[in-house]
C-alpha cells in the first residue's frame, strides 16, 4: 500500500465517522490554540514593556539605595538632595541627573479629587526622561532652590480635575497644601501597570516639606552616550559609598531591566504555554483511545484485507495515517482557532498579542508528533491480528 493509497482509505474512515472524528479532534484543537494564544499574549506582554522602559528615555541609569531587585521590598534611602551634585559631578553634566521622592496623595481642585503619585522632582526631569509637555512650562531650578508651591500636571489628573477648563494658573490642593499649575504633562500612557499619566510633579524641596521627609528616593542619571552607561555604573556606585560608607548601591541600566523582566516574562510564557500542552496530551489520549475503538469495530475488515494480501506494514500504515491525519487537521484548526484568539485578544485588551512565527510551527509540529506518538499502540495491534481469528470475529 502506497502512502497515498493509505491516505485515502484512513479519509474514508474518518469520513464514515465523522462526528466521533470531530469531537476526537477538540482535544488537540483546544491544545494547539491554547499554545499559540498564550505565546502571544507573553510576547505582546514582552514587547509592551520593552516599549515602556524605553519610552522613559534613552541611556539611563536608576540610582537606588541597597541591592536592586524585583520583588524586594525597598531598601531605606539615605540618599540626600545634595547627591544630586555628586553624581553630576562624576557625570560632567549638571542637567543629566534628576530625583525623586514619592507618595501617593488625593489632590484636590474645588469638590473634584483624584488619588495620584505625588513626584517631588527637580528640573531635570525633561531631560533625562522623556516628559513632553502639553502646555505650559516645567519646574525650573528657581522653584526647587526656593521650594514654591507650583505643580505640573499628569494628563489624566488634569482632564479629571478640570475637564474642560484650563488648568493654568488654577490651584490644587495636596495634602492641605495649595499649590499653582504651571504645566500639563502629555500623555505617557503606562509603564510596568501604572499609568504615568496619574502623577503630580512638585520640586523635590516642596516635596520634602510636605511629606515631612529630608530623604529622598532615587536618582536617574542620563549618560551622554550608549557606550558611556557601562563605565558610569561602577564609578556612580563609588561615589555614593564613599559618600556613606558602609552603605551599599545600585545602579541599574534600562538593559538590565529589560533582561530581567524579559526572563521572568519568558519563564511565565513557558509556564502557561507548558500547561497549556497538557491538554494535547489528553487530546492524544482521545486519540490513541478512538483508535483502539476503530480497531476492535474494523477488525473483521482488517482481516478480510489481510487475507487478500495486505501486509502487517500496510495495516500499519493504514491506521496509524488516520491517527495522524486526526492530530494534523486538530492542528490547523486550532492554529486558526490560536490566532484568531490572539487578534481578538489584542483588540479588545490593554493588552497587545504579538504572534511569534514559531509558536505555531511549533504547536502544529506538536500536534502531528502526538498523532505518531499515539497513534502506534493501535495500528500495530492492527497489524498484528491473525486473519483467521479477524475473520471469524462477529
């Protein structure tokens, strides 16, 4: 029997049965979509914070006091306002160092408030991050050095509070404290799940003021060049434990960042998308279980073939066809089914789906692979019935 020959005959069969062929197949269709929609979704989830930390701005380096890790809880900061000079100093530039210290806070304007992240900030912060302004003008080094009352809104903070009005020139109210708008910040959509368009900036001194603090978060540092991060993250860590011995540093690139949630993004993706397999697993179980059923129902056939010549391969060859012809349609299907999720997913979520061109391959690869895999045990105990026996089987 010739490859094609045992194609058609196992089409045959799973025409004749074609409901028992189809519900066989939601196995592996349920497999394979479930593999392809969940690379996709951590691939768009990658790509999404890719995009994010480098929105923030280019060459950067996030000073922070004790051993930076995800996870961990916040290292106490020791850190001063006067550091600021001390990192600039090793940088050479005085604008390529900004500061930060946080809360979040209700900020008020008449009977409208929104609970926002309070940004003590110098005036700095446009030129190391990317913080576009949509009108007005940002904090200059007069309103830290003389801590006035002025703020720059986010864009959502300002739509929330005044709406339709003009916030320029208009009060705020955070923490009992009123402070005057002087800018409205563009809009900078989210970075790592919060939306960096729920921010207040203040300088940093006012900052200190009302919260109550002399402390302040971390530094971020704006190397000149992409070559430049790599020698400044040694030297900006002496600095500040020379500064405060006994104390350790860190100093993070954008890259490093990237790495680490790029590893434990893939760790998930691999997870989920591992889980997900599991039900081509029980699919194949349905399958190799369909088989068995087939066999037993066509034994009286499969004698009747072997009595007129056909050979214990050509029996083989013949069921172990259907087992893989099922997986392999399931496959395709459930490509479709994965990638029309992964669409869907990406238009109607926050979250973006990015389908990687491998997924699939991998996901069909998987399925015939399990069509093989349990597909044998029945066709070789197809083949291997004694024609005598086969045909006398009721």
């Amino acid at each position: 029997m010739t490859g094609l020959e045992a194609l058609r005959v196992a089409l045959d069969a799973l025409r004749a049965n074609r409901l028992r062929s189809a519900l066989t197949m939601v196995g592996v269709v349920v497999g394979v979509s479930a593999v392809v929609l969940l690379v996709a979704i951590g691939s768009g989830a990658r790509q999404q914070v890719e995009q994010q930390v480098e929105g923030l701005g280019s060459n950067l380096l996030l000073v922070v006091p004790g051993k930076f890790q995800f996870g961990a809880a916040p290292s106490v900061s020791r850190l001063q306002l006067s550091d600021v000079d001390l990192l600039a100093r090793v940088v050479g530039d005085k604008r390529a160092v900004a500061v930060t210290v946080t809360s979040g806070e209700q900020v008020r304007a008449g009977a409208k408030s929104v609970f926002a992240t309070v940004s003590g900030t110098n005036q700095n912060v446009p030129f190391v991050f990317n913080e576009p302004l949509r009108r007005g003008v940002y904090l200059s080094a007069t309103d830290v050095s003389t801590r006035r009352r002025v703020a720059v809104l986010g864009s959502a903070v300002a739509d929330q509070l005044f709406a339709d009005r003009e916030p320029l020139g208009r009060f705020v109210t955070i923490g009992g404290v009123r402070f005057r708008v002087i800018g409205v910040l563009a809009s900078q959509g989210s970075a790592f799940g919060v939306s960096r368009d729920v921010e207040v900036h203040v300088p940093v001194t006012s900052a200190q003021r009302l919260f109550g603090v002399r402390r302040i978060d971390a530094l971020a540092v704006k190397a000149a060049r992409s070559d430049d991060v790599d020698r400044l993250q040694p030297q900006l860590v002496a600095a500040l434990q020379q500064e405060y011995p006994g104390e350790e540093f860190s100093a993070v690139s954008q890259a490093q960042i990237l790495g680490t949630v790029g590893t434990i993004l893939s760790l998930l993706t691999l997870v989920l998308s591992a889980i997900a397999a599991i039900s081509l697993v029980v699919g194949g179980v349905g399958v190799s279980n369909i088989m068995l059923v087939s066999v037993r129902e066509r034994t009286r056939e499969i004698g009747l073939r072997m009595a007129l010549g056909a050979r214990q391969r050509d029996i083989l060859a013949q069921f172990l066809a259907e087992a893989v012809l099922l997986t392999t349609v399931g496959g395709v299907v459930g490509i479709g089914v994965g990638v029309g999720g992964s669409l869907l997913v990406d238009y109607v979520s926050p979250l973006p789906a990015v389908i990687s061109w491998w997924s699939p391959l991998l996901a069909f690869g998987v399925s015939v692979a399990v069509g093989v895999i349990f597909g044998v045990a029945p066709a070789r105990r197809a083949g291997r019935l004694d024609p005598v026996v086969a045909l006398r089987q009721e």
